[in-house]
C-alpha cells in the first residue's frame, strides 16, 4: 500500500481507498484504508475551505490574527474574513448522541489489531497509526472546556491489543499537557480521532497561534459549529462525525522505545522513549473508513501540506522582515532543511540581516542548515535560476556565512553532536555599494515587443513547439 499510495502520489493522482486491507490482525477487518487524501496541493486548499489563489488571502487572515495590533496592510485581512473572525469565537455544539458511537468497544472488548493500521516500510517496528488527531487539555481543566483542548498530528505506535505509544515532540502541545498532569502524579485522558473531517485533519497540524483553539478553526472553516460528544469511558469531548475514536490514559510515567520508523528524512529514526497510552475504548461510526499516509523521503502528504502551509506562513513572516519578498522550503530537502529567500534588497549586509533574522526569530527556521538569499527576479521554486544566481552573484570567499554549535533536530545524523548542528548562508544577491569595488554585470533581457513577437511566430510556424 506504501508503494502504491507513492507511485499515485507522485502522479498527483486521487484519493485512495483499499477495500480488503490484509495481513495485519488474526481477526482480519472489512475496514477499507483511505490514503493519498492531501495528495495535491489542490486538495490541502480544499480541506482549508479555499482554492489555492485564496491561500495568500487566508495567510494574511492568520498573520492578522497574531499581531496585537495588526499593521495596515493586515487589518484589511480581518475586515475581509468577518465570518470566520465571528467564528472563532463561537463555543463548539455538544450532543447526545453521536454517529461516531455507533459501535463501542469498552475494556476487555478493545482491539487495536482488529483495526487495519500499516506497518508502511520493510523495517518499521512495527503498525503506525499516521493521521491521529491527538486531543488532551491541561491539567485542572474542565472537560467541557473544549476550547483549551489541544489538537495535534503525532504519530502513534501500536504496541499490543489495548496499548500505544504518543510520540509527540517536547515542544508539541501534547507534551505539555502530559508534563502537567505528570507533575500532579495524575495520569492523562487522550482521545484519538482517526478520520476527522479535512479541516480538523489540517487544523491540527496547523501551527496556529495559542489562542485560537484547532476545534474552533475547523469548526470556523467548515462554516458550523464543531459538534462535539462526551466520550464513553474518559471525561473528555470527542468529535461527533468522526470515523473511528480511540479513548484512554496516559500514564504519568510508564514509557516504551518508539520505533525505529521511516520518517520524512527517508531514513529510518532511532527508538527513543514517549509514553505509553493504555486504550479503555474504541468507537466507531457505521461503515466507517481508516485513514492512513506513510512519511518518506519526500514527496509524502505532510511534504505536500507543508508547502501549502509554507504559503499561509509568508504574510506572518513578512510581518517581522517586509522586504522578503518569497520564500520557498524545497520538499525535496526534508521541506525545512533548505530554504531559498527572495528580498527586495536596498543596502549593503541586507541579505545576511535576513538569514540572521529567519535564524534568530523565528523558530521554525532553528533546523534550517542552509538560506540561499536572491534579489526578487530570482525565481525561488526554480532550481536552474538559483543555480543561475549562486553562479554569477556569489562569491564563495566573500558572500559565504558559517555558524557553529546551533539548534539542529535530533534526526539530522550529519551533524556531529545529537541537537547541535552548523549553518550556511549563501548570499547570492546582486552586491551593491561597499559591498563591491567592481562594476556589476547588467542583466541581458529582449525587449517585451520582441518577446511577444518571437511567441506569436513559434506559436504559427511551430505549433508543435507549443507548452
Ligand atoms: C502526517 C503528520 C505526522 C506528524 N507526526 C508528528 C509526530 O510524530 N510528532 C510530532 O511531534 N509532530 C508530528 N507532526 C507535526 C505536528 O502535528 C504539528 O507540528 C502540529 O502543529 C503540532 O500541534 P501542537 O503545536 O498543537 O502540538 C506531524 C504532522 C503530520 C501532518
């Protein structure tokens, strides 16, 4: 299924159902596996509710909501966005009953074998369910405060019939929910929806900012109220119109090696210790679908989210450093290890202002090893014109910057120690004023009456020819 759903992905194919998944349980499942759902950029700005030229529109949305007093060019963001504004504030719809507890399996009745989770890569540890949406709120909370709820993405490995282990990262939300519940000595409800409708799906993996509860963004994408139900055997809210939810505590301590697993470096990771979540009930919705991705060398899904996402990310960072004017993370480099900025540049040292500030200020550029700077004629999805401006407006002795000993994610075994990598910046920017005693080249370009001309005659003479 791993190599099919890849070869279909990289087609910018269709969504994919498996009806009869097999050779995963002793009981077997008529529980058909839906994947390559984001395949297409397309289809992550359909999740989002918007086409992809309304991407930029949402992006400006987003940045407006995080600044305090949001700058001229962003307040006309919010005025444009009324609905989804009103939205966000709305509390989610709790009911009675629900869809999504069609059928219940409590305690001894729970199987997670039964359910038919991918083991993706040859030498996985083991089955790995891809598109959780992890729910937890913080300690002391109410369970109807849905609105304090955390939603994230984090993968989670089944370890036997009733028990997972939730590898969400230090810094997630999950995590920090857990550290308080585990300083109380407590251990923490979780609730897993598998199937959550797009925007929840997206929501979730979506950076947003700490006030805007995932729950309610979806909910305000969809244009209604999330519906909500309470779970059967934890004291949380659980999506009504869900798939398949699974329910259960984590322990405040009781930890397993996670892994190894092929992740979006297209390496397999080493174990490490998450903690371990014990499953008091699954539930489900009638007929319901098991969604699956797999995480590989890119293309996968969360390469192909990650660059929509990059899309709504550029008015937030243009906020703090206006004069860049693009920004591209190429998939193929892990969609964060390489970035490509494109400035209006005005003075000297400009470009390596930028590089420090994307390293400086924002934190998801920490694990970025390489920035190439280029004016904005620069193209930054287009590799033969950043091949073209590192060729003849860089100059390795001059326009190179090195860093040692900074931030560097645990999964880049390049770097010599574990969390502790260098960084590069090549300014391949046009030098200007002090920044060079010689005189600049002048970029050649036909005029536009001679560019228009010469189409028209390929286009007659050469139809063949045409794109
Ligand atoms: C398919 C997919 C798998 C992911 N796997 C993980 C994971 O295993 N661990 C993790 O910490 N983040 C993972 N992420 C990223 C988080 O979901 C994402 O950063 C999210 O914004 C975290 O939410 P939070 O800030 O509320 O914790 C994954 C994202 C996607 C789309």
């Amino acid at each position: 299924m791993t190599a099919v759903h890849r070869a279909v992905l990289e087609a910018k194919g269709p969504v994919l159902q498996f009806d009869q998944p097999t050779g995963f349980s002793a009981r077997g499942s008529s529980i058909p596996v839906v994947t390559n759902l984001f395949g297409t950029t397309e289809r992550v700005a359909a999740g989002l509710g918007v086409s992809l030229d309304g991407l930029d529109d949402l992006g400006s949305f987003l940045a407006a909501l995080r600044a305090p007093t949001p700058p001229d060019g962003l307040r006309d963001a919010l005025s444009r966005w009324p609905v989804l504004k009103a939205a966000l504030s709305t509390r989610p719809k709790v009911v009675k009953t629900a869809p999504v507890q069609h059928a219940c399996h409590i305690g001894p009745d729970v199987d997670l074998r039964a359910l038919p989770i991918q083991t993706h890569w040859p030498e996985d540890a083991g089955p790995l369910i891809t598109w959780p949406v992890v729910l937890t709120r913080p300690f002391g909370s109410e369970p109807n405060a849905a609105q304090g709820y955390n939603a994230g993405v984090y993968r989670v490995q089944v370890l036997d019939r009733n028990r997972l282990i939730m590898r969400w990262l230090p810094h997630r939300g999950g995590a920090g929910h857990h550290r308080g519940w585990a300083r109380n000595n407590k251990k923490m409800p979780v609730a897993i929806v598998l199937g959550a409708n797009p925007a929840t799906l997206l929501s979730a993996a979506l950076p947003l900012p700490e006030t805007v509860s995932e729950l309610t963004f979806a909910g305000a994408l969809n244009q209604s109220r999330p519906r909500l139900v309470p779970a059967r055997t934890v004291p949380m809210l659980v999506p009504a119109d869900a798939e398949i939810i699974l329910e259960g505590w984590v322990s405040p301590n009781e930890m397993a090696p996670e892994g190894p697993f092929g992740d979006h470096t297209g390496y397999y990771n080493p174990a490490e210790p998450f903690p371990v979540m014990h499953v008091t009930a699954v539930t489900y919705c009638e007929a319901p679908l098991y969604l699956s991705t797999y995480t590989g060398r890119p293309p996968d899904e969360p390469a192909i989210i990650g660059e929509v996402f990059n899309r709504l990310a550029l008015p937030t960072i243009r906020a703090q450093i206006p004069e860049i004017c693009d920004l591209w993370l190429p998939p193929a480099a892990c969609s964060y290890r390489i970035a490509i900025v494109a400035i209006d540049k005005r003075y000297p040292g400009q470009a390596r202002r930028v590089m420090m500030a994307l390293w400086g200020m924002l934190p998801q550029f920490s694990y970025t090893k390489m920035i190439v700077a280029v004016d904005a004629d620069i193209n930054t999805r287009n590799w033969d014109d950043i091949a073209w401006a590192l060729a003849t407006r860089m100059d390795p002795g001059r326009d190179v910057i090195t860093l040692d000993r900074t931030p560097m994610d645990y999964l880049d075994f390049a770097s010599p120690e574990p969390g502790l990598a260098g960084k590069i910046g090549l300014d391949a920017t046009t030098k200007i004023q002090s920044e060079t005693k010689r005189e600049w080249g002048t970029v050649m370009r036909s005029s536009e009456a001679d560019l228009e001309f010469a189409q028209n005659l390929v286009n007659k003479r050469m139809p063949e020819l045409q794109p």
